[in-house]
C-alpha cells in the first residue's frame, strides 16, 4: 500500500532534515516549504524527501493542501500529515497507520490520556475551547481538535482539497467537512514536545480560530433550526 507523509513548513531550517530523515523510515515523504527564507528546501532535499515549494507564504491550510493534492496525483493511499519543527515524533505514524482499518481518519491526539508538558498557555487555551465547540458541531468525541498529526485515507484526502482557508483555520474546517461526509474519525495518544518550538501561532490566531468556531457554532444552530422548523411544517400539513 503507497503511503506518504506530507509536512507543511516554513523557516524550518534547524529541525526539517531530521524530522524528514526520520520520518523516510515509515513513509515516502514529501515536503510543502511555504515561502521560507531560509534553507528550509534545501535541508529537505538533503534529507531525501521530495520538496514542493510555495515561491510566497501562503499559509499552513494551503501547505497541506498542495501536498494532498501532489499526493493524490500519484495514487498514494495513505496520507500521513505532520509538522516540521520537531514536535511529532515520527516513531508513531506506524500506529496511526494501524488505526485505519477502523476509520478514514486518526487523529494523534496529545490530550486522549495527559496533557504535554510546556505546551504554550494560548495553545491550550485555544485547544479546550474550540475542541468543545466543535464535539458539539460535529458529533466527534475529540480530545484535540488542532492537533497537526493526522491520518487520513485516499478517500477521505478528496474531499479537504477545494476547502477555501489557507491558515490554520484549515485544521478545523477539515473536521467540520469530515463530519458533513460522515467520516469515521479516531483518535490515539500521541507525545508532543515543545521544548525547542518556535510557534507561529499567536494569541491573534487564536483569535482567529475562536471567531471561526463560533461561527461554525450559529451556523449549524440556524441550520438546526431551520430544519426543524421544516419538518414542523410538513407534520402539521398532514395534519390538516
């Protein structure tokens, strides 16, 4: 079975060689360098892995994008899809893989047993809210609804590709499509560490990621309502 890991990354000079080198152990690899400006593509190259560069930063959502893409050109039919500045451990995509044969989609969850140690306050302000924003949307019992390591089957890599957010709403509008679909979705315990992170996402994104959810919150509530209000309608047509 074709299997592929796609990491999205920008300025990741320091850590892209060894976590794709590593990485080259379980999987083909392909790395999307979004517009970095620094040797970010030619470590990766180094590494072994295929490189497809953005000339301009586009953001996160658009890095995995063009990699599902890239990837679903070739027949690949297993997507793995990790960070590049080191946080994931690579040792687990052979037990995200194992999960498959009971779902379309798995999610390395860093919360299903233990909160990691010095994961940034925004992170794990950010992460609680909008993961219970969306288990309540989407009827996922999810831990960790940003988590960045995930595993997703051909078909369900089809249906994230035309998905309009290019940042890193992009994670949690893959989520909401999955349950539009009826995507069978698990989670297992993954590691995380952030001890030499350089995090990108700052209290304005996560900002960002708040607004999103709850507008994901009231459109699915007006949704709801007007559905209800529909078949309120036909019954009391019968009726008469």
């Amino acid at each position: 079975m074709k299997i592929i890991t796609i990491i999205p990354a920008y300025n990741e000079e320091k850590t892209i060689y060894k976590v794709a080198k590593n990485t080259l152990k379980y999987s083909e690899v392909i790395v999307i360098d979004d517009g970095s400006t620094d040797q970010t593509s030619i470590k990766a190259k180094d590494s072994g892995a295929l490189v497809v560069r953005h000339e301009t930063n586009l953001g996160k959502g658009a890095a995995i994008k063009t990699g599902l893409k890239k990837a679903l050109e070739n027949k690949y039919k297993i997507f793995v899809i990790m960070d590049g500045d080191g946080q994931h451990d690579p040792e687990h995509i052979p037990f995200l893989i194992s999960e498959m044969e009971n779902a379309d989609f798995i999610i390395g969850s860093r919360f299903k047993e233990k909160i990691p140690k010095n994961m940034p306050l925004q992170r794990k302000f950010s992460n609680k809210l909008t993961t219970k924003i969306i288990k309540y949307i989407t009827g996922y019992n999810l831990t960790d609804s940003q988590s960045g390591f995930r595993c997703i089957s051909n078909t369900a890599a089809q249906i994230f590709t035309d998905i309009p957010y290019d940042d890193y709403v992009y994670e949690s509008e893959v989520l909401y499509r999955a349950s539009k679909e009826r995507i069978k979705i698990h989670e297992i315990q993954i590691s995380c560490n952030y001890e030499d992170e350089k995090s990108y996402i700052t209290w304005k994104n996560v900002l960002r990621y708040i607004i999103f959810v709850f507008k994901l919150l009231i459109q699915n509530s007006q949704r709801k309502y007007y559905f209800s209000f529909k078949d309120s309608i036909k019954q009391k047509s019968k009726e008469d």
